[in-house]
C-alpha cells in the first residue's frame, strides 16, 4: 500500500481490493456491534476503536488481517488463539480463511470490559 495517512477508517479501506474491502467492513462491524459505544479513527495508520484507550486495531497485509487486542486480548484468549501466527500483542487471520468473527466479537467485550474496569480505577 503507498498511502500513508488516511482520513477515515472508510478511507483506509477503500485502498484495497474489494475481496479484502468485504473482510475489513464484516470486521469492522463485529467490532462496532460489540463496543458500539467506541470512537473510530485511524491510529498507528490502521483503523482503531477507542474507549478510554485504544480498545483494538486492525489492518490489511497480503496475506493476512493483522488483529491488535492489546497483549491482555491475546493472552485472554490465548487457547482460541493458538491456531493463528501471533505476538504478544497480536493475531494474523490468513485472508484465504474465513474470519473467526465471533472470536473476535469475544475479544472485542473483553476489551471493552477491561478498559471500563480500568477508567472506573482511575476516577476513584
């Protein structure tokens, strides 16, 4: 991709074939179903949802969707997750494999709760 600053998440996803469009827009909305109450944006030049922090990123390579739930995400989930190439804190989905939608809308109210529970913490 030759583009380096994008506007939108919309923006962002445009730049890519419409195979790989269909992939980050069925994401997106597993993610804005299970954190409806997180603002989009691009942070890190991926599309990013944020609630009291950054909740999750997602992005498109050639050969997979990079998913970053935080090092907690993944290790929350780590069993689920063992079947994808991953770090510490993040997952690759192959692009040729359907995507583990629910898995991820799992990850996603994890995240969610977590990042509530700690902006509760910090007004106390």
């Amino acid at each position: 991709m030759v583009q380096e600053n994008f506007d939108s998440i919309d923006d962002y996803i445009s730049h890519f074939p419409e195979d790989v469009q269909n992939i980050l827009r069925k994401t997106r909305q597993v993610i804005r179903a299970a954190a409806p109450e997180a603002e989009e944006k691009i942070s890190y030049q991926m599309p990013t949802f944020y609630l009291h922090g950054n909740l999750v990123h997602f992005a498109a390579y050639k050969n997979h969707i990079g998913f970053y739930p935080a090092p907690s995400g993944i290790e929350a989930f780590k069993t689920d997750l063992s079947v994808y190439k991953g770090a510490k804190g993040s997952v690759q989905f192959p692009i040729n494999e359907p995507m583990p939608l629910e898995l991820i809308k799992k990850i996603v109210e994890f995240r969610v709760k977590e990042n509530i529970e700690k902006h509760k913490k910090k007004d106390k």
